[in-house]
C-alpha cells in the first residue's frame, strides 16, 4: 500500500514558518483553512501509524510462533543426531558381531541388509529435516529482517509525529495567542472609539457656544453670558437677545455612550425642566435644545409642546437658519404692526426651516446607516480584493469647501451650482425633473426613486 504524502501537512508547516505579521492579519482564514486541511491529513497519520503498530504486532506474533517451531524442530534434529549416532553405534557392533558370527548364522546377513536398509531411510530423513531446518532458518532471518525495518520505520514515524505534535501544539498556542491579542486590540479600538465619542459629548457645550457667539457676531446679535443672565439662580448655556427677548439655546449630549438609549427621556425631562426659563417675563417662550448630530438616530420627537412653552430639539448645523429666522421678528418695531400676510409668511418661513431641519436629519441618519451596511459588506470580499480596497481608500483624499469667517454664501452661487448639477444629470440622459418636490414628500426614505 503507497504511503500519503501528506503535502497539505507540509505546506502548513512551511506556510506557518514563512508567514509574517502582514499576512497573519489579512490573509488569517486562508490559514485557518489550511490548518483544518494539516489536521485532517494528520488524523490520517494518526490512523496509518496505528494500521502499522497493528501490523508489526501481528507480524511479532508469527515470528514468535516461527521461533517456536523452529526450536521445536531444532530439538528434534538433535534427538534424531543422537538417534543416528546411537544407531550407528548399534550398527557398528552388528556389524562386528556379523564379521564374529557370519559363519555360525547365514540369517545375520539378511538382519544386515534390513540395518542398512533402515539406516539409508533415517539418513534420508535426516537430510529431510536438515534441509527443512535451512528452509526455517533462512524464512527466519528474512522475518527479522522485516521485523528490523518495521521498527526503524516505526521509530522514524515515532520521532516524526512527536516533532509534529509539538509543533502542533506551538502553533495552537501561537494562534489562541493572536486571538486574544486581536481580540484586545478590537477591545481597544472600541474604547478608544467610546471614549473619543464621549469627549467629543463633552466638548459638544464649548462647540455650541462658540458657534453661537460666531453667528451673533456675524449678523450683530446680542449673545449675553451665563453671568450677567438677569435671572438669578438660572444659568442658562447660551442666551441670544431678540426682539428684546431672551432665547434659550441649551446644549444637552449623553453623559456616556451606555445610555444612549436613555438619551430621548433625558431629553423630555430636559424639556420640562426648560419651565424655570420660559415662566420669566422677557424669555422668549420657544426653548431650543442643541444636541450632537450622531445622537438624532435615537430620538423619535424634536418638538416638545408645553402648553405654555415649545420646545426643538435642533443640531449644531442648525443654529445659523433658526436664528437668522428668529432674527426676521427684529424687522419689526412691534409685533402688533405686523400684517396677517406678513404673519402668515413669517410662520411659513419658520416652519418650512423647522420641517427641512428635521427632514434633513432624518435623510443624513438614513444614509448614515446605509453607508455603514455597505462598508460592513465589503468585509465578505475575498482577502486580495479587500486588501486593494484598503489600499485604494488609503491613497484617497477629499476635499470639501472649506468655509471661512465673514464671508457669506451668495444664493446665486448655490443656484449656479445647482443648474450645474442639472446640465451635467441631463448630458448623461438622468431625468432629474421627473420627481417633484410633492413626489418626493411621499416616498420612504426606505424606498429608491425610479
């Protein structure tokens, strides 16, 4: 029976040796897989070096029975020497008793050829037993032979599954050793990620206040300090001077990642909390709660109605259009001047930045969550074509509009950019009129446009 070659095995081994840190991290499941393959050819080894101990005990218990036999038969061949020497001995005596008395008894000659007749068939088997004694001994010599080879076989087979399993074991220990370093390197990351997440939180009241303060700068809008707030005991994050009212503008952010899902009660209990701003006689009674735009995903209300004071929950990126639009009231010396049609344009303006705001939230955490799906499947690639991935999204850089300070986005400029937009859709035959803003108001966010 022809030998395995165990070639899987051995490239295993010389893989392992030869494998660096850069692919045992992006190439590990094509190991893994052959390190399934190693076993399974090793599992044959284990079964050939059985098959082989099952033969050499098999082939040790017909050399012992050989053995016996063959010493059975030595007693044998030594019984019948002495048999012959005796008979020989006998025979001689017969014959000088025959040369003794060949004249007194004619009948000695016919007892002398039986002698010689039964000493021709003893030589005769003598010979038989000696050539089979040969016959035995080299049958013998060619088993212990066979024998010898058996075991340096088994004895080679021996060192070698020895060698193999500690080097079985040391890639064992060598892989549940990366294991728990990827895994506490995954760990890290996490927490890395968590704890940068928190400190941005926590950084989230500077950022807001400071965004405040550039807008109120830009279009000359009292911003007043939680110190010098008129209202004693309260202090509130950030407070703009409209129309000679106070608007509240309270940054709020998770205290850790963990209670993310407690973010929306945190934030209705802040809403009512708002009643000790809005019960003053010069605060605006439209209370504004900025919170962090990775945070919208886990609320489902951004509108809060007190009976005696609203509540909107708005992003940093929103404070410039909701304060511009608080801001229009200002055009006006007295709110009691205003026209119906004037009113009823102010309202519409309002709520349409209000409906956009939300409405744009809901479309980024939406796309946000899409574009996360699609990076995760990249991660069922093959190995070589996610590694040119990688390389790609290294060597990649974009670039967006860097805004500055003091320098106004003209309408016309937007409305160049759109016409733009829709020349270039219209040159690679994309119909971009086919869908209208009534249209788009009905579709799912869930759902493609055709």
């Amino acid at each position: 029976m022809e030998s395995p070659s165990f070639e899987k095995l051995r490239s295993f081994f010389e893989r392992i040796k030869n494998t660096g840190l850069f692919e045992r991290l992006f190439f590990w499941k094509t190991i893994v897989a052959s390190g399934y393959d190693a076993f399974s050819e090793y599992q044959q080894l284990q079964n050939l070096l059985q098959e082989q101990g099952r033969t050499i005990t098999e082939i040790g218990a017909h050399d012992r029975e050989l053995t016996l036999t063959l010493e059975h038969q030595k007693e044998q061949l030594i019984q019948l020497q002495q048999d012959l020497l005796s008979l020989g001995a006998k025979n001689e005596e017969l014959v000088r008793r025959m040369s003794e008395r060949e004249n007194v008894a004619g009948g000695l000659v016919e007892a002398d050829r039986k002698n010689q007749a039964l000493i021709g068939k003893l030589n005769a088997d003598i010979a038989a037993l000696m050539a089979r004694y040969e016959q035995q001994k080299a049958q013998s010599n060619n088993d212990q032979v066979t024998i010898a080879g058996f075991r340096q076989r088994d004895e080679e087979r021996t060192r070698e599954h020895d060698t193999r399993v500690v080097e079985l074991t040391t890639l064992k220990k060598q892989l549940e050793e990366d294991r728990l370093r990827v895994q506490a390197e995954r760990d890290a990351g996490i927490h890395r990620q968590y704890e940068e997440m928190a400190q941005t939180w926590q950084k989230h009241e500077e950022a807001v206040e400071q965004s405040l303060r550039s807008i109120c700068r830009q279009h000359t809008i009292g911003y007043c300090d939680k110190e010098k707030f008129p209202y004693a005991g309260k202090k509130p994050d950030n407070a703009l001077l409209i129309c000679d009212q106070y608007v509240i503008f309270d940054a709020k952010s998770p205290k850790n990642p963990d209670e993310l899902e407690n973010f929306p009660a945190y934030i209705r209990n802040q809403a009512e909390a708002a009643k000790k701003y809005a019960k003053e006689e010069n605060v605006k009674k439209d209370i504004f709660l900025v919170v962090p735009a990775n945070t919208v995903g886990y609320l489902d209300e951004f509108h809060y109605d007190m009976a005696d004071w609203q509540v909107y929950v708005v992003t940093q990126d929103c404070l410039e259009p909701v304060v511009l639009a608080l801001r229009k009231v200002e055009d006006y010396e007295f709110a009691e001047q205003l026209s119906p049609e004037d009113r009823e344009n102010l309202c519409r303006v309002i709520g349409k930045f209000a409906h956009a705001t939300k409405r744009r939230i809901q479309i980024d955490n939406y796309f946000c969550n899409e574009f996360i799906g699609l990076l995760q499947s990249c991660d069922t690639l093959p190995d070589e074509i996610r590694q040119k991935v990688v390389d790609f999204e290294m060597a990649e850089k974009m670039n967006p509009p860097v805004e500055k300070r003091k320098k106004k986005i003209p309408i016309g400029e937007l409305e160049h950019d759109v016409k733009v937009i829709g020349k270039e859709a219209e040159a690679r035959e994309i119909d971009v009129t086919a869908v209208t803003k009534e249209k788009i108001r009905t579709i799912p966010l869930d759902k493609f446009l055709e």
